[in-house]
C-alpha cells in the first residue's frame, strides 16, 4: 500500500470522510499538539472546528487551558460581557491567550453566537495549575456561595483556613516539597470541607438552575482535585511526581466527560494529554509513567472518543529524516493532510524514531501508530513561539 492511500487533503470534505469512517460519532474528537504556539496548526484548528460547528452538528470546543479561567471566555461568546483583550488576558492560561489562533478562534465564536439561537461553548479542561498549583479559594467560595444552609462551616471560616492564597501558589513548591502547605492541619480540615460541600450538591440539586448545577459540579471537582494535588506536593517520596501527573491527567479526564454530556466537542491539547497509550516522560533523573486525560476519558466513552494526533514535517530549520514517519509523510503532495493512521500503521514498514533539535516538539511514536485513530500532518511550521 502506497502512503498517498492512507490520506487526503486537510479540508472540510476530509474531516467529514474521516468521521464517516469511525465506528461512532465521537462525543469527544481530540486534535493533538504535537508542539504548542504553531501558528499553522492553529489556524488549520479554527478551520477543523468550523467546517464542525457547520456541518456536523458540533457546538462545543475545549483547550488544555485553566477551566475557571474558560468561565471568563464561555461568558464572554455568550453576552459578549468584557472586552476581547480582557477576556484574552483573563481566559487562558499557559499564555495561550497570546495566541493570534486562540484570539481569532473566541471572535468567531462570539459572532457565530450573536446570529445563531443554538449557542457554542467554550470550555478549559485543564486545572489551574502548572507543575505548583492555584489556591483553591475560588473554586471552594464559589461553591460555598452556591449552596444553602446548613453548611460545613460559614464563610469567613472559610477565609481563615485559606489564609493568603500566594502560600499556597507558591511556585518554590514545585521542586520543593517542604515549601508546600498541603497537607497542613488547615489544608486536611479543607478537605472534608471540599468533600462535604460536593455531597451537598447532590441533595440541592433540584433547586439549582442547569447552569448553577453545571458551575458548581465543576467548582466541586476543581476544588477538591487542588486539594488532593497540594496534598502530594507536599510529599518528599520518589512517588511525588508520578503522583501529581497522573493526578493532572485526571483532573483532565474528569472535566471532559463533564463537557462530552454538553454534546460533541472538539479538544484541542498537547498529543500527550489526548493519546491513548501510557505517557511516559524523563523529569528531574526519573521517568514518569502515567495514563493521560484521553485514555481515561476512553475507558468511560469507548468508541465515543477519536484521537487525531498532529504531525509536523519541517519545524523552523529543523527537517525529518526520510525514514521517519514524519519524513515519509512529507512526501506527501498536500501541504496540510489528513491520513488513516491504523493504514499507515500497516503500509510503512519499521519506521525509524525521530529525533527532533526542537525541545518543544514531540515526534510521533511509530509503535503506537495503531492507537492513534488520524493524523494532521502539516509538511511545515514557520510560525512557531519560541518556548523557554
């Protein structure tokens, strides 16, 4: 089987071909980063998601961004309440809202919205954290405020046991587990308080709105997935960092099959969060091995979740070998494509690993061809953010 067999150009005729040919509908499609801040593959993004939004029943779109943040962006595409450069800067995290793609992406959607009666979505899956993390003092008040007495305690016992929200976004924490407070007297009493405020949810249910019942499940998972991660910050054992990454894949995992009940969505994340193998990754002397928000999300909506991963060919100066799977891609005509990646598992044979000089980028793995449902394979990146 020639190459040119397993794909065709990356447009709107292909991206309905390619869900044609899944066994479901996916609830969830991931599209992968295979480097984040590339212009190219933001813009082929945008156009993905709206041939979606118009032609395939879609009206949902997630990114591996702070999902309190995403309120800020979801309110904004709905009332238009704030400015676009605020929203820009209060909506994302991981200064993803530095992103031309990102910016264009949150104005379509808002005009979009202003014409339509059925509204889209916007959605941050990702917990406010980095490798330290967020005070969870806004996900925990925002619950408290939503719910009615009788209560685990009032507010202002809230505040005092929260204390100064930078002890707990502490970034010294994240290679120092002595630096973290989380698993402090006060920090273990916020947690029974979190779990006992998530039970009460349930039994008010019935007087919330679906919106107010929405924010606050989310507030709710947020609020206790902290906890439990400042938890293992403060941990000193060589469990710590293993810990803390799986615990991030599935605070991950947790909100997107939130957002897969809103109906289908596109989620746009770094190929690791979305893959379906086991992430295995050097850090600090070790190597962490973990299973990622895609392939716990999986386990739950089986065939109802599709993973494209991206590829690049030549990204800056830095170009392919031929016997790499991205090298053998580059031969194809198309500048954008979009290939069958279990058919091309089985047409080229033991392709080599490619090594990229690009820190920031992560080179398909050829022996996990086969769990990868597709491929956006861009045969060049230019307009690449320099990282680090």
């Amino acid at each position: 089987m020639d190459i040119k067999d397993t794909a065709r150009p990356l447009n709107g005729t292909g991206v309905s071909a390619f869900l044609r040919s899944l066994p479901a509908t996916p609830l969830l499609l991931g599209l992968g980063e295979a480097r984040h801040f590339v212009g190219e593959l933001g813009e082929s993004r945008n156009e993905i998601f709206r041939h979606l939004v118009e032609h395939e029943g879609y009206r949902s779109f997630a990114i591996e961004s702070d999902c309190l943040m995403g309120l800020v962006v979801d309110d904004y595409i709905a009332t238009g309440a704030g400015t676009l450069d605020d929203v820009m800067e209060r909506g994302f995290s991981h200064g993803f809202g530095a992103s031309p793609a990102n910016r264009e992406l949150v104005s379509w959607m808002r005009a979009y919205n202003q014409e339509h009666d059925e509204k889209l979505r916007f959605f941050g899956f990702d917990g406010p954290l980095e490798y330290w993390a967020a005070s969870p003092r806004q996900a925990l008040t925002a619950l408290h405020a939503l719910l009615d007495g009788p209560l685990p305690c009032t507010m202002e016992t809230l505040d005092a046991l929260l204390g100064p929200d930078d002890r707990w976004s502490n970034e010294a924490t994240a290679m120092d587990p002595s630096q973290s407070i989380g698993q402090s007297a006060d920090a273990q009493r916020l947690r029974l308080i979190a779990d006992d405020l998530v039970a009460l949810l349930d039994t008010q249910a019935p007087r919330l709105s679906a919106e107010d019942r929405e924010r606050a499940a989310l507030y709710g998972r947020t609020a206790t997935g902290l906890l439990r991660y400042h938890y293992w910050l403060a941990d000193a054992s060589p469990a710590r960092w293993p810990r803390l990454s799986a615990l991030r894949g599935a605070m991950m995992a947790a909100n997107l099959r939130a957002i897969a009940e809103q109906g289908p969505a596109l989620v746009f994340a770094s190929n690791l969060h979305l893959q379906r193998n086991k992430t295995f990754m050097s850090f600090g002397g070790q190597t962490l091995e973990w299973w990622s928000a895609g392939a716990i999300a999986e386990t739950h909506l089986g065939d109802r979740y599709a993973f494209l991963a991206s590829a690049l060919g030549r990204v800056g100066d830095d170009t392919p070998s031929p016997d790499t799977v991205e090298g053998l891609l580059s031969t194809l005509p198309w500048d954008h494509s979009l290939i069958d990646a279990r058919r091309l598992a089985e047409a080229v044979t033991k392709p080599a690993p490619r090594t990229s000089h690009d820190f920031a980028y992560f080179p398909l793995d050829p022996a996990q061809l086969h769990m990868i449902d597709g491929i956006v394979f861009l045969k060049q990146a230019v307009r690449l953010k320099k990282l680090g």
